[in-house]
C-alpha cells in the first residue's frame, strides 16, 4: 500500500447505520410508513427491522400510531433540531473550503448570510486575495440582494410567492450605471442564477467588480452564500471559468458537511 493512500477505519456499532438507515427511510418517504414498506426498502430482514424500531420507538426516536401501525420520527429530534440551529456556525463550518478557494483563485471570497429582519446579505467572512482589492464591503455590513452576487444566489433559492413579495417591496435603487433596476430583468436574471446554480454580478454592486456568488441552499433552507470576488480588469473567459469550476467544488464540500 502506497504511504499516501488514506484507510478509512472500521466503524463501530453497525446497528447505529442499520438505526440510522430505518430512520433515513422514514424521514425520505412521503408518508409514514409501516413495518413492512420499511423491511421491504432497507437492506435487512423484517425480524431486525421490527428489533431496532421497538429500541428506537423505547427511546422516542421514532412513534407508532394508528391501526395501520405506521412510524412517524419522534419528538425528541425536534429537541435536537433546535439544540443543532442555535449552534450551528455557517462560519466555521465554511471557512476551511472558503480558504482553499481563496488560494485556488487568488481572488478575494466573502461569505454571508440572509439577514430577513431587513431582506440584505450581513457579511460574516472575508478572505483578502494577496491581490488585494479595495471592496466597500465590510464583515457585519449589509449589501443589497438585488445588486450583490451572494443577495442574487440567496434570492434564486427563494420560493416563489417569497421572492414576488421581496420585489413587491424592495425598490431597486441604482449603485452603479450597470445596477439591474427594472424588475421583469431582475427576474429574468435570477431565473438564469437559479437554472447555472451560481449568479454573476458585472459592475452592479460596485463599479468595476465583478463576483460569482453561490448558495448555501439545502433541505429547503438557506444557511448563507459565499462569492469570489475580483477587479474586472483581471476577469478573463479563462478567470470566470476557473471561480465557476473551483467554487462549485467548494460548494459541494460545505453541503456536505451541513
């Protein structure tokens, strides 16, 4: 074996990934299912299936209702869902992939989060590029979503009915000559965001500028955005596909972890 091939180490406790395989099904299917659709779809026998849901039913993981006797996932999560939100750090949890992207590009990446008291983007995280350039933004600050690539990313993860009250209410004021102000392009734009899974903002937040921006969208909620951002100078084709290319791996790694 080569020294730098990794082995993965053997885990413990196989009944905690057949619990967990029960409990994914659960979660994944459209409604609750019984014991036998269960048994049917996981890769174990009915006789284990029915052990491992008594244990998980003992420890109010999962509840068996009805005459059907259909499982449903515990309360108890609901104590672990809130416990996870009030200390889950998009910043830590990001920042390693976010540096990594830094360096792969050589530009300057920001991370930020949805702030809906306000409908803006707050600025968590900024990673100076070595080439430094100077961004009006600053970590705790807002930037408007219409007119950012982290506000247009968060905006193409909106639903529908949400995003039509957001232009409802949101005048589109110009920042620079190049700011969309005209909502049928705003919407337009965001619809091509949504279908590339990234935004593009040319010279609209600030002249000059140009950033790739890319949601943090998973599970129905939206945990922030992160962008690279560079002069348009130094913005070649080859520039844009390499933020395009780097930060969707970047992407992908955060997601994974969330």
């Amino acid at each position: 074996m080569m020294a730098s091939e990794q082995v993965t180490p053997p885990l413990y406790g196989t009944v905690l990934l057949k619990a967990k395989a029960i409990l994914d099904f659960i979660l994944n299917t459209p409604t609750p299912p019984n014991l036998k659709e269960i048994s049917d779809n996981v890769p174990m026998t009915k006789s284990t299936v029915f052990k491992i849901l008594k244990t998980l039913e003992f420890c109010g993981f999962v509840r068996c209702l009805g005459e059907e006797k259909r499982y449903y996932l515990g309360t108890t999560f609901l104590s672990y869902a809130q416990k996870t939100l009030s200390t889950f750090d998009i910043n830590l949890v990001a920042k390693p992939f976010l540096a990594q992207l830094r360096d792969e590009t050589n530009e300057t990446v920001n991370l930020g989060i949805l702030d809906t008291s306000d409908s803006t983007v707050t600025l968590l995280a900024k990673l100076e590029s070595p080439n430094s350039i100077n961004l009006v933004s600053r970590v705790g600050k807002g930037m408007h979503l219409y007119s950012s690539a982290m506000g247009k990313a968060m905006l193409s993860c909106l639903p529908e009915n949400e995003f039509d009250a957001y232009l409802t209410k949101t005048d589109l004021v110009p920042l620079t000559e190049d700011t969309i102000t005209d909502k049928k392009q705003l919407c337009e734009n965001i619809q091509q965001a949504k279908a590339n899974g990234y935004a593009i903002e040319n010279n609209e937040n600030q002249k000059d500028v140009l950033c790739v921006g890319f949601p943090l969208y998973k599970d129905g909620r939206i945990y922030g955005a992160f962008s690279v951002s560079a002069p348009r100078y130094r913005v070649a084709e080859g520039n844009l596909a390499l933020f395009i290319e780097k930060g969707r791996i970047a992407q992908q790694n955060i997601l994974a972890v969330i």
